[in-house]
C-alpha cells in the first residue's frame, strides 16, 4: 500500500516537470545511482531519525510525520534500514 503512495509521488513529480514518469525515474537513477522510491524512503527516514532524536512525539506521530499511517509498516521499513526498531533506536 505505501510503496503505491511512493509511485503516486513519483508521477506527481513527474507531472510537475513535463516527463513521463518512467523517464524521470530512469534519469534520476543513471544520474545519482539511487531510484526515486529509495530516495523517497531515505528522506523519509532521516527526517524520522531526526524527529526521534529531537522530540518526545510517539513513534506512531513520527510515522505519520513522515507519510506512514499504518505504524508497523512504518516500524517495518525503519528497521530493514537502520537495523533496529524506532523506539530502540531513540533509546540507543
């Protein structure tokens, strides 16, 4: 369900700049060597780390901050990138 709203964001973005989506997609990866639903997941996850490192908000405010709204997925993909949970990172 998540990874359908990153492709929505993908063909908004694409929208916005007059390329078809696939091109835009295809363009960003030859030139940065990540494809845009891994930059939209990174970003996603820095802006938690920064959220868990400086705020008291519950894990579940910090998923909806950063576009998840069903909080397992979003303790799901935080630790497949980080190695461990939300709340252990914030307590580590």
């Amino acid at each position: 369900m998540q990874e359908a709203k990153d492709d929505k964001k993908c063909v908004r973005l694409a929208g916005e700049v007059h390329l078809h989506p696939v091109y835009l997609s295809k363009m960003y990866k030859q030139s940065t060597g990540e494809g845009i639903s891994d930059y939209i997941i990174r970003s996603r996850m820095e802006r938690a780390v920064h959220l868990l490192k400086h705020t008291a908000m519950k894990i579940y405010e910090v998923g909806q901050e950063v576009g998840y709204n069903n909080t397992p997925y979003f303790i799901q993909v935080f630790r497949k990138h980080y190695g461990l949970t939300p709340q252990d990172f914030r307590n580590g």
